[in-house]
C-alpha cells in the first residue's frame, strides 16, 4: 500500500472513531431494510440500457458534460438523466427527468451552502401529479464536510414526503470526492438509504409491503444516476 494510501486509510479511521452520531452506521434502518443490488438488463438501445432494483425495473440515460454554471454551485459539470422505472400492479411506468433547476420543495430543513437547488426532477406517466424531486448542497458539520460532500434532497410522492441526507452506511468513506452514502428519512423515521462507495452500490429499501417503498426506490434510483462532480470548485 502506497504512503499517501495508508495516510488516507488512517484519516477515515479516526474521522469515524470521533465522529458524532451523525455519522455513526445507521444499523437500525440497516436492519430493517432489505438489501438489494442494482443489476443491468436489455435495454431499448446501448445508449439507454436497463436495470432491475428487486422488483422494479425501467431502462435510463444520462449525460455529464463540461460548461459553464449560472447556478453557482458547479463551476465546470452540468448533468442531465432520465429514467423510467415499473412495478407490477403499477398501470404505466412512471418517468423521471432530471438535471440543473430551481424548483424548490419543503427545503427549509436543512441550512444551505450555498441558496440555490442544483439538481430537480419531473415526473410523468402513472407518477402521482404533486411527484416533486429537488436537490441542494448543504452544510454540515466538520467531520461530515471531511468524510463526504454534504447534500439534502427531498422527494414528494402522494402522500409520502422522503427526505434524503449524506451520511456514512458503512465501512470507510472513500468515494472519490463525491458523496458516499445517503439516509432516507420519512419525519422522524429512518427508512432507507443508498451506499454509493465500493465496486457496486447497495440499495437499502423498506421491506415489503411499505407504503415507502415506491418512493424509496425512486429515490435511491435518482441519486445512483446523478453523477455527483463532489466538492464544489468555489
């Protein structure tokens, strides 16, 4: 192991010894949840491949590039995805578009980095009409800001309104600069999460027959294809 690699395992390590229970392993959401990994599957082109999310599946795109950012949170990386994503029982796959927008929710929950939304989400197909997805760059602590990028999100979806905050799940966070990990929560409540460090992210959703689930899924499946850029340039 390179110098610089053992200076960094060493940093994680003690950056989890003394952090708070902010960032401590959620082990009860974890325990309670099930565990599910994203597979792929024959899309409708190269360009617009498949998946399969336990018992969801849909196909998706998605594109990075270089620019200039009048939002002023990026300097240099715009994103754009969309997905479609289905269920059985459901009528009609629901759509999900998303990239650089200003459609903010019930954000007043968290303290902003910076007062502008950098990635929102439509909705459409059999979504439910007020289906509403925003994401902010926010603050934090600083051993969170350390350990990862800090982002809140939030997802309306009928009834269930699902709250979304960087946190470490588990083992060291080590995510190349962007976030590691993310906890749903619904009020009070934790239900879910994605950890996007590792060879393969793991998908945490609330077992079945959740009411949650559904928003869950959507949720985790947003923040996997939103190719983070990590800590801001500015």
């Amino acid at each position: 192991m390179k110098p610089a690699q053992i200076l960094a395992t060493v940093l994680v390590t003690a950056i989890l010894a003394a952090a708070p229970a902010a960032l401590a392993d959620p082990a009860a959401m974890i325990a309670k949840s099930e565990k599910v990994k994203l597979k792929g599957r024959k899309g409708e082109k190269l360009t617009r491949p498949g998946y399969e999310l336990a018992e969801y599946s849909g196909v998706f795109s998605a594109s990075t590039f270089q620019g200039s950012d009048s939002l002023g949170i990026w300097a240099k990386t715009k994103t754009a995805f969309d997905f479609t994503i289905t269920r059985p029982g459901w009528s009609a796959p629901v759509t999900v578009a998303c990239g650089g927008g200003q459609g903010r929710l019930g954000l007043g929950w968290i303290t902003f980095k910076r007062d502008n939304l950098q990635v929102t989400c439509t909705f459409g197909g059999s979504a439910p009409a007020n289906a509403a997805f925003s994401l902010a760059l926010a603050d934090g602590s600083f051993l969170q800001k350390l350990a990862q990028p800090q982002r809140a999100a939030e997802l309306q979806y009928g009834s269930v309104n699902l709250r979304a905050q960087t946190r470490v799940l588990g083992g060291l966070p080590i995510g190349g600069g962007g976030p590691v990990g993310y906890l749903f929560t619904k009020g009070d409540e934790e239900v879910g999460g994605i950890q996007l460090a590792g060879f393969q992210p793991s998908f945490y959703l609330p077992p079945q027959p959740s009411a949650d689930r559904d928003a869950a899924a959507i949720t985790a499946m947003i923040l996997f294809l939103f190719k983070d850029p990590g800590r801001p340039e500015r």
